[in-house]
C-alpha cells in the first residue's frame, strides 16, 4: 500500500507506514502492479536510499528498506545532492525533514510553560513575605510571642491594682444599717453604695429610684465634690412613716478627696420614700453639704422655657429638699456664693401644667434657702374628699405677681380641692412670707392660693413631673 504522505509503498496489510508512521487508510482489495510501476518505484527508492542501477538489493524488500534506512543519512552526507526526476522521488525527504522539528518545538514550549510557572510561584511567595512584614512591623498584627508577654504584663498590674483597690475599700467601708423597718432598708442600701457610684461610677444605686434620672442628676453632683474615703458616722434625726410613704433626715459625716486634699464634710441627706405594691423605693433626694471652705447646696437650676416662651431657670431634683418631701418641716441652709436669680420676675405671669380635673392640692411645703424661700404644693388625685395618689402631670395654671409685688396669686383650673388648707405652716420665722391661703372656685372648676409677702419681691414658679409639684421660689428685690 503507496503511504499518501511519503509515497512509500508498504505491504498490504499494513496499518502504518514504514517510514514516516503515517496511518494508512484500510483498503478491501488488493492493488495490483506492473511492470511500469514496479520500475518507477524501485528507481524511486534507489534514489531514495542511495542505491546504483547496479545495486543487486531489491529496494522493494522489506528488510532492505529498513537496512537502508539506518543507512540513510550517512550515505546522504557523502553523496552529491541529485536533481529529483519528480515530484514524487522529493517529497519523502521534505516530509520526513518537518516531522522532526515538531516535537522539538513542543517540548520547547513545555519547557517554558514551566519556567514561567515557576517564576510566578516565587513571586507569589516574595510578596506574602513582604506583605506579612510590612503587618507584623506596623503593628497592625502584634507578633504572636510580643502579644503574649504584653498581655502578660497587662494581666500582672491590672490584677496588682485591683488587688490593691479592694484591699482598701474593704478595710475602709463598713455595711450602714440604720435599722430594721421595711421603709428605712433602701436607706441601708442606698449608703452601701454611694461610695461605689462616687469612686467608680457604679450604677447599682440608681435602680433604689422611682425616677433614677432625677437621682442620677443629684448624685452626680454629689460626687464632683471628691471621692469617698470613708463614712465616719451616719444618723436618723427625722423621720415620718405612714403605710403609703415616708420621709427621712439623715445626718453625716463623710471623709472625701478633692484633687488630692482630704476633707471631712457634714452632710444632711432628705429622702422621700414610698410603698410600691409592698416594694419601698426612693421617690425623692436632696442634700446640703458643709465642706471646710462654707456650705455647699445643690448646683445652680438648668435652664428652661416657661409656657409663656420666657427663659427661666428649673432648680434640678437637688434643689427640691421640700418639693420632695410631703411634711411641713423648716430646712435652712447657707451659701458663700452670689445667687444667680435668672429666670425670676419681678412683673407679669407664668403658665403651665395641662387642663385637667379631679386633682387636689394635697400638700404644702416650705424651705428658707437664703437667697431665695421656696414653698412647694404637692399635686393629688382627689378622691372622696381625700388625696389617694400622686399624678404624673399638674392641671393647667396661672401664676401672677402684683403691682407692688407682695402678693403672689395662683390658679389652677380644674383643680377639685386643697386638701393642704388642712395642714399648718408656721411662716413666723420666714423673712418674707407672711401666708398662705387657699379658696376655691365653683365645684371642681378651679382652686386658687395666695401668697402674701412682707416687702416687695421677685419669683419664679415651675411644675415637676412624676409625681406632680409646682414649685415657687420667692427672692427680695
């Protein structure tokens, strides 16, 4: 069979050329040569193979053929290159010199895929080394032996400073008991952890709070005077219990640290304490301190807007020591400091408070705090004649001064009644509140009070929230 690549002639059943590889297609029949083809082929392969005319090896011969070709090239190098007689005799040589090539460039470009591999691999490696450099020696990622003894020594003085800490509040603060009575167990509680809220902050207080924000806003202030070294003595002075609530004087005498200087303080304490489903809790706190340098009161009111659009100046819950307390008992106190009497008036009115009905004057409190006298009412829930209840919000009112400013004349619409007209306060020690007097208007349509003042003044009056009070503070002109 002729090979259609090289031309060459195989045997008939043969599957691939002898010389170049090449596949031979499958033939059914055999092909039959003559004596033309027999003399074209055998001078075709003399030619190829190098071979004379007088050459007794038949090229046709199988074991000639591959007897010639291992001596092929070596007989090539020696002999002069001959003109092909056709295209024929060319075109085994041309073949067979380009199969070799190709596997040689094939392996040329294995060889290079993998060189470039290669140097890929290394780059990726450098780049993670210089990327895991540039981390650990900016200090994004502490080094894993640095960070363990860091975190050594860390652990070391923290556990050596608390250590330290409870060492000495252990042998500085002991347990307050001021007694066994269910109303007074929140005051036990309440001095227990006033040295952790004024040291470091603890929050554990506030939760003795019907209202903790107002707390928050006196024990805050408390603390900016120093840290609490130690409780040298505590004491009840006054004290009224009923079922429903309970008022408290506590004197005490309290070491703090102001910037490294320490001090012994005499402070009184005033609690309002009431019974919430069998629970007492603080519903009010004020307190005066006595410091080496004068006396120290709460700070001055924030800031606020009266219904009137006015600015005026709302005392925090720590200026209410009366406002917080449903008793008539007199508290005075001093200070060393010039007042700030903004938001007072001397002309004009202040309103307030939201229309509602059904509420009762039910209590009247008084204070003197030197610069300025305050009474407190104490807004109800009239039931029957009787005050039940406190209420969140005050009903809607008037407050107005008179020309000659001895007469300050207030007005609560839909207030029922005054329930406080029952009880007494003896004005006789005041500068200048001469009384108080209370009448009403109809049935349920309002309640009205007077103040009547001594000499010619300024004032200021402001509602609370939860429970409701209205609050007037009066000052000398």
């Amino acid at each position: 069979m002729k090979c259609p690549n090289c031309s060459f002639v195989n045997v008939d059943d043969a599957k691939q050329c002898k010389i170049c590889g090449y596949d031979l297609p499958i033939v059914t029949s055999k092909r039959e040569f003559n004596d033309e083809d027999d003399a074209e082929l055998d001078s075709a392969l003399k030619n190829l193979f190098g071979l004379k005319d007088s050459d007794e090896e038949d090229p046709l011969d199988v074991a000639t053929v591959e007897r010639m070709l291992h001596k092929k090239r070596p007989i090539q190098q020696n002999r002069q290159p001959e003109t092909p007689s056709s295209a024929s005799e060319q075109a085994p040589s041309t073949i067979s010199k380009k199969a070799r090539p190709e596997k040689t460039v094939e392996n040329s470009d294995n060889d290079e895929e993998i060189s470039r591999n290669s140097y890929r691999v290394i780059f990726i490696v450098l780049a993670i080394l210089i990327l895991l450099f540039i981390i650990f020696k900016s200090g994004i990622i502490k080094l894993p032996w640095k960070y363990d003894n860091e975190k050594d020594n860390v652990t070391t003085e923290a556990t050596e400073m608390e250590s330290s800490e409870e060492t000495t509040e252990a042998t500085t603060f002991e347990s307050v008991n001021l007694g066994q009575a269910p109303a007074i167990e929140p005051l036990n509680l309440f001095f227990n952890y006033l040295p952790e809220f004024s040291n470091k902050g603890n929050l554990n207080i506030t939760t003795l709070f019907v209202n903790s924000s107002d707390a928050l806003s006196v024990l805050t202030e408390f603390a900016g005077i120093g840290k609490i070294e130690g409780i040298e003595s505590i004491s009840v002075t006054d004290s009224e219990i009923n079922d429903s609530d309970a008022t408290f004087t506590i004197d005490t005498v309290i070491r703090q640290n102001s910037n490294g200087t320490s001090q012994t303080n005499d402070v009184q304490w005033d609690f309002r304490v009431i019974n919430q489903n069998n629970e007492w809790r603080l519903d009010g706190i004020s307190y005066s301190a006595s410091l080496s340098s004068g006396s120290v009161n709460a700070s001055e009111p924030p800031s606020t807007t009266e219904p009137n659009g006015e600015q005026t100046t709302e005392p925090t819950q720590a200026q209410t020591t009366e406002a917080t307390k449903p008793s008539t008992t007199e508290t005075t106190t001093t200070s060393t400091t010039e007042y700030d009497y903004s938001g007072f008036k001397s002309s004009g009115t202040f309103n307030g408070g939201s229309l509602s009905s059904g509420q009762d004057v039910g209590g009247i409190r008084y204070g003197d705090h030197g610069d300025f006298e305050r009474v407190a009412f104490d807004i109800m829930k009239w039931v029957d004649g009787t005050p039940t209840e406190t209420v969140d919000v005050i009903t809607s009112y008037t407050a107005a001064l008179s020309a000659d400013g001895k007469k300050i004349t207030i007005v609560l619409t839909g207030a029922r009644d005054a329930y406080a007209s029952l009880n007494s306060v003896n004005f006789k020690d005041s500068p200048n509140i001469s009384s108080v007097v209370f009448s009403f208007s109809g049935q349920g349509e309002s309640v009205q009070i007077d103040i009547t003042l001594k000499s010619s003044s300024q004032f200021k009056v402001f509602d609370l929230k939860s429970p409701a009070r209205l609050v007037v503070d009066i000052a000398p002109m």
